[in-house]
C-alpha cells in the first residue's frame, strides 16, 4: 500500500515533531533526548500535582501525544510503530515530570508495555520518587483469557486520572480512582482490513467480503472472520458480545473510535446504528465518532463503554487542553423542526387539474427519456460521470407519479410543478438546472400566456446560474436553438434545430462546463453531449404529437 513518509526510520520522530509544530505556542515540548528517547510532555508542568504519564508504540495517533495537556496526560512516551517505549525512556519521562505528589503510569496490557513500563517504575521508586502504575486489560473480544488486551478504552482511564490530578488530589487517590476505571470498562473492535505499515510490505489476510471482528490495534488477528454485511448487523453481533460484560441498569459512556481509515460518512453510519440498537438505551454519554486510538490506516472502529457515576460523568465531561479529546456530549433524541409550509403555490400550483392535451405530452416525454436510460449512461460514460440517463430518468419517473396531482389545465401552475418535482427528485447539476429553468418558466408564463416567450425566459435564467452557453457542450446547444425556432410557433423546426444542436456536440472537443469539462479532447472527440441528446429526443416527441 502506499504511504506518504520519507524513511522509516525517521516517520516517528517526524510526526512528533509535526504535532509540536501545529499545536499551540508554550502548550507542549519535547525532551532533548531526542531521537533515541521520545518524550512529549506539557511545557507549562511545574511538579506540583501528580504525573500522569501514559505512551507506547507509535501508530495509535493521537494517542499518546495528542493527549497531552491540561486535564489529560502530563508526558507520553513513544515507541517506534508498535513498539514498546524502552525502559530508559519511560525511566527518563518519569524523572522530567514527576515532583513530590509523584506520578501514575497508565498502560496498556501489552507484554511489552508491562515489562518496559514496570521496571522503568521500579528503578524510579529507587530514585526516590513515588510512582503507581494502572494496567488497562478493556478488550473483551477472548473470552475467558487471562491477559486481555489494552485498547481504545484506555483514553477513559487518561481522561479521569487527569481529572483528578488536576484537582490536585493525591497519588493514592488518583490511582484508586484510575484502577476502579479501567475495571469497568469493556470494548471491542472490528475491522474490513489489516493495518499497512508504511515501509513493509503488506498483505491483507481478509477476503473481499470478509471483515474481522475482536481484532488489535497492532494487526493482531480477530477472534473470528465474518462475512460483510449490513452496519446494522455487524453492530447488533458487537451489542451482543458486549453486553453480558456490562452492569445491568447502569448507565455507560460510549466511546465511537474510528481506527484510522473509516470515511467520516460511514463512521457516522455507525454511531446511528449503535445508538438505535438496544445498548443505546444503556449509554447516557457519548464520545465521538472520532479517530482516538487507531490503528494506523485499519479500516475498522471499536466501541468501548464505561460504567458512569457522579464522579466519573463530572471527570469524563469535563473541559481539556488536547485537542484531540472529544468533548462528551449527553444521549439525546433527535430534534426535529417543522419545515415551512408552502402555500398553494404560483396560480394554485398545488390544485390538480387536467387537460388531455398536456397529459399526453408529458407522458409521452417522460416515458421517452426513460426509455432512453442505457443510452444516454452509455454516452455520459464516455465524456462525465455514466449517470445522465439514471439522472434524467429518476426526473422523468418522479413527473409520471405526480402526473394526477399536476395542475395540468393551467399552464404557468404546471411549469411551476415541474420545476418543483424535478428540484426535488432529478438531483444532480441537471436537475437544479431543469428546475431553474421551469420555475422561471412559469414566472414569466404567469405574466404573459406566451409559453414560447415563457420559456426562452426560463433559458436566460438557466444559463445566467449555469453559466452555460451555446459551443460549451452542454444541453444549452440542443435546447437555445430549439427554443428559438419554437418562437415561430413550429414545433417541427423546433426539434430539427434541437436535433442539429445535439449533433453539433459531436464536433466540440473541449467542454467548458459540467464533468465533460474535466475531459480532454480524445475522448470528447465524435461523442454527443448526452443532456443535448436528451433535449433533441424530447422536442422528436413533442414534433410527433403536434
């Protein structure tokens, strides 16, 4: 997979360094003991509360560093990319912030992180200084296992003892307050792929369709593969893992961590799908959806709750200096507003009526651009996007459904509907443009019953926002020459310019509007706008029912 780094062997420092470089001015520092030993701890420290100190292998971003500062962590110290902080390092992270209230070690259950951390602890108490250390053992993806893993629910554990070291309460106190924490916490990941470590080669052991659930944040295989599948179900075989290891009829903070590469869109998806499951009714916080404790790029996300109490809702709640915490916010229902109501509209738009003249006309163009579907995708596949034709049918769709509610007896009134459906349903450029064009059709319509003058005025107002004219390749060449023709009041040379418009795109190989503008000229080169082949088609059938 590919990364964007220089060596290797330089990605974590640099990374750090770019963090202290974007964050605020006096607000974090790092040792001179750089590159060897990677500490980053708050510039403001002065040792008169207690440390809390936390860190790890590198590629977790924004753990640790980013959770550094006021109410958070004190210092963290880094490893290489999943590599554990040697013993020297946290030894030396100990002795820049710990003064004489002493200092928590918070980590997470990886052997590595155990044994580097506890002995940095013990040769400090040596020295001296009063330290503590709480393991964070939150994954519940193994039954049964002794040693479970230490994943995203840690940043519960660094949120609070924070809080209480900013209190200024003592070592003891803190500590007590972390460790009951990290007892009560229960979280679980699941991914689509494997994380990709930039400068090693990578081979994703998952299939196509196959995601895997109970997974690392090193990489580590899941507990068991799944077949892919609908967030929903995937969310509803999470809640059931997770709730036996919840306490019946408490309240929790949900924590919602992107584990590095899932879109903002789908990590959204996810938080409704979790909050409209069963264990939503048991969170009364929640914490993102946000990248918190990832994984490097995996494709994945964790959900990690913590039984809540006054303390710990106080602590979880309140405001911090890193940035990358994301503030809790109360579950609450979805607030809904009532949007304005319309009235019935230009010339009682609203109020149905017919005209067998109009009904035929309509049906027949709608039910000819539908049929025209695969061929104008077809050639909208060559110069844009491949979805003129599903766009403009969606449109012509929409109008044959709402044919019977149509004020088909008054034309302004219909104009006006058209252009309201087609906003409403055609989406895309095209329907904006089409609604435009009939909503100003209609104005003009209602002022003078002159429907060929109406719609040239309906033209101006479209291309005056579209910005769109004749030679740009766009629908603007079938549909001005058609409607000036139209002036004359012959539909049939109406639908030869529209016809000779369309073809005239063909000779066009440089579109300055809409996604054919993205084109270059080979592949424009004998094509046909699909949007004028669209209008010329329309004007055919409106020529034939003449």
């Amino acid at each position: 997979m590919k990364h964007f780094f220089n060596r290797r062997e330089n990605i974590v420092t640099e990374a750090l360094d770019g963090l202290l470089l974007t964050s605020s001015k006096g607000r974090l520092a790092r040792l001179d003991s750089f590159p060897d030993i990677k500490v980053i701890l708050r510039a403001d420290w002065d040792k008169s509360k207690v440390a809390i100190i936390s860190g790890g292998g590198a590629g977790h971003e924004p753990s640790h560093a980013g959770f550094v500062g006021k109410g958070m962590l004190t210092a963290a110290v880094s490893g290489e990319i999943f590599a554990s902080p040697s013993v020297d390092a946290v030894l030396t992270a100990i002795r820049a912030v710990t003064g004489e209230k002493g200092a928590l070690l918070i980590v997470k259950n990886y052997t590595g992180d155990r044994l580097n951390f506890g002995l940095a602890a013990e040769k400090a108490r040596t020295e001296g200084f009063d330290v503590e250390m709480v393991i964070v053992a939150d994954d519940i993806a193994i039954p049964e296992i002794n040693q479970p893993r230490g994943v995203a629910g840690t940043l519960f554990v660094h949120k609070i003892a924070g809080y209480h070291a900013e209190r200024g309460e003592d070592l003891k106190t803190v500590a007590s307050h972390a460790a009951a924490a990290a007892g009560d916490i229960a979280s679980l990941g699941m991914s689509l792929s494997t994380c990709s470590v930039p400068g090693q080669a990578h081979e994703d052991r998952l299939g196509e369709n196959e995601g895997e659930l109970g997974l690392g944040i090193h990489g580590e295989p899941g507990v068991e593969r799944i077949t892919l599948q609908p967030v929903a179900d995937i969310v509803a075989t999470m809640v059931a893992r997770l709730s036996p290891a919840l306490r019946e009829g408490a309240s929790h903070c949900l924590l919602i961590n992107n584990l590095g590469a899932v879109p903002p869109l789908e990590m959204t998806v996810i938080a409704n799908a979790v909050l409209s499951s069963p264990l939503g009714r048991r969170v009364r916080l929640i914490i993102g959806p946000a990248p918190m404790m990832t994984a490097l790029n995996m494709n994945g996300f964790s959900l990690s709750l913590i039984r809540l109490d006054a303390v710990r809702e106080a602590a979880l709640t309140a405001a911090v200096e890193p940035h990358a915490w994301m503030p809790a916010v109360e579950r609450h229902e979805i607030q809904i507003i009532a949007a304005p109501r319309t009235s019935a509209g230009l010339n009682g738009a609203a109020i149905a009526g017919d005209n067998l003249r109009n009904r035929r006309l309509i049906t027949a163009l709608c039910e000819h651009l539908i049929s025209q579907e695969s061929e104008l995708n077809r050639l909208d596949g060559r110069v844009g996007d491949g979805d003129t034709g599903s766009t403009v049918a969606t449109g012509a769709r929409s109008v044959l459904a709402r044919l019977d509610t149509l004020p088909l007896d008054r034309p302004a009134a219909t104009l006006a509907s058209l252009g309201d459906i087609l906003g409403t349903s055609m989406g895309g450029s095209s329907g904006v443009l089409l609604s435009i064009f009939f909503t100003a059709a209609a104005k003009a319509m209602a002022d003078k019953a002159d429907i060929s003058a109406a719609l040239l005025a309906g033209l101006d107002r479209m291309t005056f926002y579209g910005g769109a004219g004749v030679g740009d390749r766009t629908m603007v060449d079938a549909l001005s020459p058609a409607l000036q023709a139209l002036a004359s009041g012959d539909v049939a040379a109406a639908a030869k310019a529209a016809a000779a418009g369309a073809e005239s795109t063909k000779a066009m190989t440089k579109a300055k509007a809409g996604r054919a503008s993205y084109v270059g000229e080979r592949d424009l080169a004998g094509v046909a706008d699909p949007g004028a082949v669209a209008v010329a088609g329309a004007f055919g059938v409106a020529a034939s029912l003449a």
